[in-house]
C-alpha cells in the first residue's frame, strides 16, 4: 500500500447538540481509504455511519479531529472551500437519489460538469457517454420523477461520476431499491470499482458489504473491527473517468 | 460563454420552466404596481401642473416680448437657442361689456390658419373663419369665468368708445398664458380685420411675439440677448415661469396622498416579490441541498436565485413601464398631454427595482444558507388530533372541518405566510377605501372642508349693498356673509399669509372647527394647521399681524380644516379688521338652501348681472386619487391571491403524505378537497378580519397624518363606511376560496404518489 491516501480520518469526533444535550454520534474515528480501495462501512442503525461519510465529504462539520483529501487538509476549510472541493474530488450518492426535480436526467447529469468548468459540449459528451454505459440513453430528457427508483439511483450514480471524482461516498445506495435494481447498481459500483474508482459505501446489506475490500464496522460512533475480506481485488490508482466496456 | 449554459443558467431555467405560471404572476403583480405608479403620477402631475401638458401640446413659446412695433423677426430668429418664432401678432386692450360689467380683456391677432407654434387648442366650438368676420375664439378658462359659451354674443368697447357686438365662435386652451382670474386681462383671438374694426388706431396697438427655445433653462440669457437685440422697443417680457407658477396648484396634500400610495404600491410589490421568492425557495430546500451536495457554494445559490426572482421583477417593472407608456397614450389620450417627467419615472423605476431586489435578497441569502444535508422533504404535521377534534369526530362533525381547522395551525409556516400575504394587501385596501370614504366625505359634507358657501360674489360695478340685496333676492341663497381676503404680515415670516375676515364675531361663518372653539368676539381668529406650524403657535396664543399697515393683534381660539393654501391662512370676523380695511366687503359667500344646485344658482345670478365664482371642491382636485384607488386596489388584490396560491402551493407540497393517508382513512375526493379548503379558508378568515380590521383602524388616523402634514390639519379622515366594509371583506374571502378552489381539486383528485421520505 503505497502513495497518499485518498481520504484520511485522525480521531475525528462528532458531537451534536440536541437540546442542550451533547449526543455524540463519531467519537474517535480513524481511517485510511488509499486510492483504488472500495471500502464498505456497515453498523447497526444510529451507529454514526451517516454522521462519519457526511463528514467525508464535507457536508457536515466535524466537532474536532482531522480530515485528509487527497493530501490535503480539508477540515479547516470553510463552507465554500468545501464545496469547491466538492466540485473536483468527491462525488455522492444518496439513500434517496437527491435528483434535482425540476431538471431532466440530462440536465442533472451535466451539472456537476459544469460547474466544474466544463464547456456544455464537454459536459454534454462526458453525460452521453455516462448514461450511455449505464443504460439510460434514452431517458435523457425525462424528468426525474419518471423513472423508477433504479433508474434514479443509475442517474444518480452518473451525476456522481461527471467530474470523475477522486472519492465515491455513497450512502445506502440500495436502501431504497427492491432486489433486481439493488442487485444492478451493485454491479455498476463494481464494474467502477473495477475501473480503479475509490469507493467508500455506507450499507446495511450483507451482500453489498461483500463486494468490498474492505468492511469497517461502526458500533456507538467507533470502529470495532476494520478488515478486508477476501484476497485484494485492487487495481492500481486511477479513476472512473477511464471505465470503458461498463456494460457486457 | 453563454450564461444559461452555466451551471447556475441551467438551474434556473430548469425552475422557471416548471413553474411558468407562478413566475407569470410575479412579473404581472410587479408590472401592475408600476404601471399603477405611473399613471397616478402623470395624472397627479397634469393635474396639479396643466401648463406642461398644454405647453406640450400647444407647441408652446417659452418667451413672450411685448414690443411697441413689429420687431426685427429675422434678428430674434438668429439668437443663439431660438428654434421657432410665433408671430408677430397684434395685440389691443378692449372692454368686454357683459350684463353691465365691464372686464378688461386683450383682443389678441391670430391667423385662420392655427400657427404651429403657440397654437391655441381649440376646446369648443369652431375656430376663426377667413370667411366669416365678427367672430372671436375666447380663452377657456376666462370664458368659464364669465359664463361665456359658443355662440353667445361677445360685446366689445375699444379705447375709443365705439362698440361692436361679436360672436363667440369657440373656446380655446392656452400654454402662454395662466388662467383667469389668476392671470389678467382675459385673452381673446380674434382675425386681423376683427381686431382693426375694435382698435383702428395701429397707435395704440402693441405687437407680441412669441420665441420657443432650444433650452427652457436658457431663458433668461435669450431674453437679455432678445433686450438687447430689440434696443429700446421692448415693453415687456413675460415667460414660461411666470405661466406654469400661475396655473400650479397648491399640491401639498396630492402630493403627500401620491407618496402614500408610492409607498404602499412599494411594499405591496416587496410583498409580492418576497412571497413569491420565499415560498419558492421554501419549496426547494431539498433542491438547494442537493446542489450543495454537489459543489455549488451558499454565495452562487444566493446569486442564482437573486438573479432568477429579481429577473423577475425586473421584467415586470419593464412590462409596467411599457405598460404604463400605452396607458397615458392611448386610454387617457385626453386627461395625459405629456409623457411623466423624468424625475418621477426615475425614481418609480428605481424605487421598484430596489425593492425587488431587497425582498428578493432576503429569501435568496436564507436559501444559500441552506445545509448540504440532505433533509427530510416534509415532516408530517406534529399536532396530534386534539381533544376537541375528537369530541367533534363523536358528535358527528363533517370530518373534513375538524381535520382542515387542525391543519391549519399545526402548519406554522404556510399558515403564516397565508394570513400576512392576506393580511397586509387586505389592509392596505382598507385603507384605500378609507381614502374614498375621506373624498366622498369631502362632497357630501363640503362645509367640514370649509366650503359651507358654495358660491361668492364679487361686487364689481355695483355697490355692495346692491349685490347683497340682489343675491339675497335668490330663492335658494339662505345666507351672504360679508367676507374680505387680505394679505397679513406676519412677526418672523418674510412672505405675507392670507387673512381672510368672512362674517362677524355675532355672525361667524360656518368655518369648521377642528379643535379649541369659533371665534365669537372682535379679536379673535381661528387658523389653519399651517398657519399654526408656521408661526409656531398654540390655540390660545396672541399672534401681532400687520394688515395694510395696521397692527392687529388677535387671539387665536381655534384651529380649522382649512384646505386652502396650505392651511397658512387665519379666519376672523370682518368687524374685527380696520374699517378701512373692512367696508365695503370684497366680496360675499353665499350659503344656499340645503339641495340646491350651486350651478344653477350661479347661473341666475350671472343674470342679475353678478359676478359669481365657484368653489372647487377639494375632493374635485383630488379626483384623480380615485383613478389610483382603483387601480391600487385592482392589484393589492391581485397580490393577495398571488401571496394566497404561492402559500397553497407550500401547504400541498407539505400535505403529498397526507393526503394519502386522508384517502386512506376513506375521505372520498371531495371530502379531501373540502379538507383543504377549509383549512386555506380559515387562515384566509383571519387574514382578512385581522388586515381589514387594522386597515380601518389606521386609515383614519394616516388620512389625518397626512392631513396635519400638508397643513390642512387632522379632522378629515374618515374610515370606509360599514357597507363597504363589510362588501371588502365579503369580496376577499369569496375570491380566496374561489382561488384555494382550483389547487385543492386537483390535489384531491390527483394520484397519490408514494414518495420515499428521508430518514431524519
Ligand atoms: N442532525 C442531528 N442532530 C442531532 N442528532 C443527530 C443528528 N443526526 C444524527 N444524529 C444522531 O447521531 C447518531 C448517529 O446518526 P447517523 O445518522 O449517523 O446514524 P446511521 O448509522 O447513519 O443510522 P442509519 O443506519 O439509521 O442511517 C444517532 O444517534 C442520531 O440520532
Ligand atoms: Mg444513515
């Protein structure tokens, strides 16, 4: 295990305030995610798995402790550096896809790219090629709200891939999916993976948890076991901008 | 690179896409706030200011030089920043004899053809006929004066004694010159050979001719050049200054009532805007968080959304530019000669667009504000069914009453925002109604505006002992008050105030006393609130005048409504003035028997060969207030609803959940529409109850603030009669249910969608 890891923890703590009354939902976490792992973080519900991935990716504050992106220092940065970051270097996927209503697929694919500073041509290409290889082509000018849950998470999943993203942070990607879409978009974070993206993934299901390298446990806010499983599928570092031949 | 391609661009199209027709009402409620703003002014300013548009109109000179002779016209023509010259004409005095009066008038040269600048703008009957001689076009306002109408014979004397009888062919409009009786002698148009038949001596004939500038402000320089140029023939100069001072108004009070009203079309547009943007960006906290998510910055969501709602607003201030431009041209081509000043249209437009981009601001930082988290949607609502509404259930209740009354407050958010955005366009409405309610006061009851004589006469010829005993011969006149206007000297003031002395201290006039009593003694005065404000005096205080070179010392017992001059005026007995002063009185106010038609009456009494004017009634002058009432009115409404749906809107987006479980408890489609309604309907209840309560509670007290500020005095407010009252705020709930209506039914008949709530 060589080179800077993608994403580092030092004894990060969350503490939230509900009434007056600390809960403390991260108490000392420590983790490494190096370039190319696909780690899984599993736990019993309120263990703090959302709180800990939220503070991966910047959209909430950490109460103290240190975070590392890329190897940069990416804690002390203000609400704006974060999100400009953002932009760059992590994309996210959410138990309940988080599409933008109001924009078509094709729109809310080619956000991201754009406001990462690409030109709409580029933006545009870059979201033909993304939807092409997730098999949703031909929904581009659909509105979210048409297409079935899968089909929300595959968008949602090509939204995060746009900027070609360092770091994947996905929470309970299939939550909300029956068994064949759960079972379609574990595939495609596979095939990612596979292609050298960095992936870190909140889940309840077991079966998910197994296609990682990597299973971190929560228990109460803290790690109580961190082990990869099964021999290294690692590929070296490179992102999901070079997936090719996604779909088979 | 094209900004609707940015990232922002897309996402605010994307928005204004899917909610076209919400957006529409925004640009319409701000458009009609300006076009509102616009018309009130320009029919303010043209009615408080006639010469601009008849100047405009008439293609007016700026300058007028009297001359013995006819002048050098090609020299005047090449002064620098002379664009036309109008004339020469000849000019003659002459006396028009009229029911045995004699009135001074200038009988003035004009070719058949209407020149085009200085053109008199024929009002009634026909103008000058090269064919027809003996006939004369009299200027309007004199000819109303005198009771002079088309067709009526018009007979002249001329200096030298002879008299001709001509005929009034028609009556005309002049920007060169101020009204009569303000502006003297009255004027006359008549053709070259009329003018030598009255004047043959060329003698005693001056010539007039009329320069029209390049620059109005250069004038002063022109007319030094034009003295100079002229040499020693030049009599005298008047000018376009001394004009448009004679025909202005004393437009304190209109002027106050239009910022009043500027300010509350103002915060009605903020209203409009801010509800607009609000409700939107309260709808969209999911979206907002989403792109945080995403990378977008609390600054470029704050940006995006400035610039999509203020665009909108924007929009409309130009649609109401566009708007309020057609209106003056083509729906009052009559009443608007002249496009709005620069100033006000400015400060309309600037007005507007800052408060756009202040109530849109606010909602726009609170948007940006919003955590990257992703948030539930919508908690379902937290009131549990209380103990009444189970009570209610048992007693058999229609279920959707209980379940839409509970709905209602257990939603703080769109509940407020249904009843302010209610609320405060039903207030200011209130209060519009109130003004109407002052106006319509002001005509019912003209004697608490101080017009309890509606007519007075002028003693003119006759002596005023004649002129009483003739007016009081007139079955409808009750009462003739010996009266008297004077100029005063006032202790610290470099400019005189009106002293009117009208009626004695046994026989006071009518005045309508607001506060302290009426003058019953020699010594005593009541005042105006502008007199009172400018010598800085209380009822009570001794003032020290000096009327013609007498010092009187008076008493000032009283304040009066006094919508005169500012109210810088001080009524007294005539016998407590100086008899040099006093006798003979200058003229009589007559007060006529209750019913009776001034018009009529004046008539009669121009035919006793009496000199008669009209009061104007100041609720006249203020007519045009009405014309903004409505309009002001027309589109708080308008508002109102909007405020209404945009909180509807916020309410079902909250209710998707229930309504399922609404249906699934067995409410059939109408029974949840009816739920809906009735929960909108109740919060609309109280809004319109609280705005048109607080609206009828201030309109009476800011009338009179405006009242007291333009010197009139407190004492005119009125709030809006019970009738109207009670039509408002029947009106405003019927239309808001007719409105809650439209979203509820189809809510209720929508498909419920299983929506995936987000874990909390
Ligand atoms: N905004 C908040 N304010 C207060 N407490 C919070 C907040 N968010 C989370 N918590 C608390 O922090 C703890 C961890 O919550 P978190 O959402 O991270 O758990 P989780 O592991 O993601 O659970 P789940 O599997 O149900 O999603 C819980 O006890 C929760 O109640
Ligand atoms: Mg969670």
């Amino acid at each position: 295990m060589s080179g800077t890891p993608v994403v580092k923890a030092v004894n990060l703590v969350k503490v939230y305030q509900t009434g007056g009354l600390p809960v403390p939902a991260v108490r000392g976490v420590d983790l490494t995610v190096r370039a190319g792992e696909f780690v899984a973080i599993t736990g019993p519900s309120g263990s703090g798995k959302s709180t800990l991935i939220h503070m991966l990716g910047g959209l909430d504050t950490r109460t103290s402790g240190e975070i590392w992106l890329d190897g940069k220092r990416a804690d002390t940065l203000s609400e704006s550096g974060w999100a400009l970051l953002r932009r760059r270097k992590v994309g996210f996927v959410f138990q309940f896809f988080n599409l933008v209503a109001n924009m078509t697929v094709a729109d809310n694919v080619e956000l991201p790219a754009l406001l990462g500073g690409a030109s709409p041509r580029q933006a545009r290409e870059r979201r033909e090629y993304l939807l092409g290889e997730l098999g949703l082509a031909d929904r581009a000018g659909a509105a979210p709200a048409r297409l079935s849950g899968g089909e929300q998470q595959r968008v949602a999943l090509a939204r995060a891939l746009a900027n070609q993203p360092t770091l994947l942070l996905a929470d309970e990607p299939t939550g909300n999916l029956d068994s064949r879409n759960t079972r379609d978009v574990l595939r495609l974070l596979g095939r990612v993976h596979g292609q050298g993206q960095t992936i870190v993934l909140v889940t309840h299901d077991a079966r998910a948890a197994s296609m990682a390298d990597r299973v971190v446990s929560l228990l109460d806010g803290q790690i109580v076991d961190d082990g990869a499983i099964g021999s290294a599928r690692r590929r070296p570092g490179g992102t999901a901008g070079d997936v090719v031949e996604l779909r088979g | 690179m094209n900004v609707w391609q940015s990232a922002e661009g897309r996402w605010v199209r994307a928005d204004l896409r899917a909610r076209r027709g919400q957006a529409a009402l925004t640009v319409l409620a701000v458009a009609g706030i300006v076009t509102a703003l616009i018309v009130a002014a320009t029919l303010l300013e043209d009615g408080t200011n006639p010469w601009r548009g008849l100047f405009e109109r008439s293609h007016g000179a700026h300058i007028w030089i009297h001359t013995k002779d006819v002048p050098d016209v090609p020299a005047l023509r090449a002064l620098n920043g002379v664009t036309e010259v109008a004339g020469p004409y000849r000019s003659a005095p002459a006396t028009l004899v009229d029911h045995g009066r004699r009135v001074p008038i200038a009988l003035q040269e004009t070719p058949p053809v209407l020149p085009s600048v200085a053109r008199p703008l024929l009002r009634e009957g026909h103008w000058l006929n090269a064919g027809r001689q003996n006939e004369i076009v009299v200027e309007w306002s004199f000819a109303r004066a005198l009771g002079l109408r088309p067709g009526d014979p018009f007979t002249v004397t001329g200096l030298n004694g002879a008299t001709h009888t001509l005929t009034v062919a028609g009556l005309a409009e002049s920007g060169d010159q101020g009204f009569y009786p303000e502006w003297t002698p009255g004027l006359a148009w008549a053709q070259g050979p009329t003018l030598t038949l009255v004047e043959p001596a060329p003698g005693r004939t001056e010539t007039v001719t009329g320069l029209r500038l390049a620059d109005p402000a250069a004038t002063d320089l022109v007319v030094q050049r034009a003295v100079f140029t002229l040499r020693n023939q030049v009599q005298r100069v008047s000018t376009w200054r001394e004009v448009r001072a004679s025909m202005e108004l004393d437009n304190r009070l209109l002027g106050l009532l239009l910022a009043l009203f500027g300010v509350a079309g103002l915060v009605a547009a903020a209203l409009a805007v801010a509800n607009a943007t609000g409700g939107r960006v309260l709808t969209q906290v999911r979206d907002l968080a989403t792109l945080k998510s995403l990378g977008f910055t609390a600054g470029q969501i704050t940006r995006m959304l400035v610039v999509e709602h203020g665009a909108l607003g924007l929009a409309g201030i130009v649609l109401g530019l566009v708007a309020g431009g057609l209106i003056n041209a083509f729906a009052l081509p009559d009443t608007v000669v002249a496009p709005l000043a620069p100033g006000p249209l400015v400060a309309i437009v600037l007005g507007t667009g800052l408060t756009v981009l202040l109530a849109v601001w606010l909602p726009a930082w609170r948007g940006g504000r919003t955590p990257p988290l992703p948030t539930a949607p919508a908690t379902p609502p937290r009131g549990h069914l209380s103990r009444l509404a189970r009570v209610a259930f048992l007693v058999r209740l229609p279920p959707a009453l209980v379940l839409g009354a509970r709905d209602a407050f257990t939603r703080r958010t769109p509940a407020a925002l249904t009843v302010c955005g209610v609320a405060i366009p039903m207030m200011m409405i209130t209060i519009g109604l109130g003004c109407w309610a002052t106006l319509d006061d002001f005509i019912r009851h003209p004697e608490s505006v101080g017009q309890a004589a509606p007519l007075s006469v002028r003693p003119g010829d006759l002596t005023a002992a004649e002129v009483y005993e003739r007016a009081m011969a007139d079955p409808d006149v009750v009462a003739a008050y010996p009266g008297t206007e004077l100029d005063a000297l006032v202790p610290g003031q470099t400019r005189t105030v009106r002293t009117r002395a009208l009626g004695t201290a046994g026989d006071p006039y009518p005045f309508p006393v607001a506060e302290g009593r009426m003058f019953r003694d020699q010594g005593e005065a009541v005042a105006g609130q502008g007199l009172l404000d400018l010598l800085g005096v209380r009822i009570g205080d001794r003032v020290r005048i000096t009327i013609g070179g007498t010092p009187l010392i008076v008493r000032i017992v009283g304040r009066v409504v006094e919508p005169e001059q500012d109210g810088e005026v001080l009524s007294m007995g005539i016998d407590s003035l100086a008899a040099k002063d006093a006798v003979p009185p200058g003229f009589y106010a007559l007060a006529l028997r209750p019913g009776a038609d001034p018009g009529q009456t004046r008539a009669r009494l121009q035919g006793q060969g009496l000199e008669v004017a009209q009061a104007v009634n100041p609720a006249d002058r203020l007519s045009v207030i009405r014309v903004i009432i409505v309009a002001l009115v027309t589109v708080l409404a308008l508002i109102g609803l909007a405020n209404l749906l945009t909180a509807i809107g916020l309410g079902l987006r909250d209710h998707v959940f229930d309504l399922a479980v609404l249906k699934a408890m067995g409410l059939t489609p109408r029974q949840v529409m009816a739920t809906l309604v009735t929960g909108t309907g109740l919060l609309v209840v109280a809004g319109v109850l609280v705005g048109a309560s607080a609206g009828a509670l201030w309109s009476r007290g800011l009338i009179d603030m405006e009242g007291r500020d333009s010197g009139v005095g407190a004492g005119i407010g009125r709030p809006p009669t019970p009738g109207m009252f009670a039509a408002a705020v029947l009106i405003a709930v019927g239309a808001a249910l007719l409105v809650a209506l439209i979203p509820a039914r189809r809510a209720a008949r929508a498909q419920v969608p299983v929506t995936p709530r987000l874990p909390g």
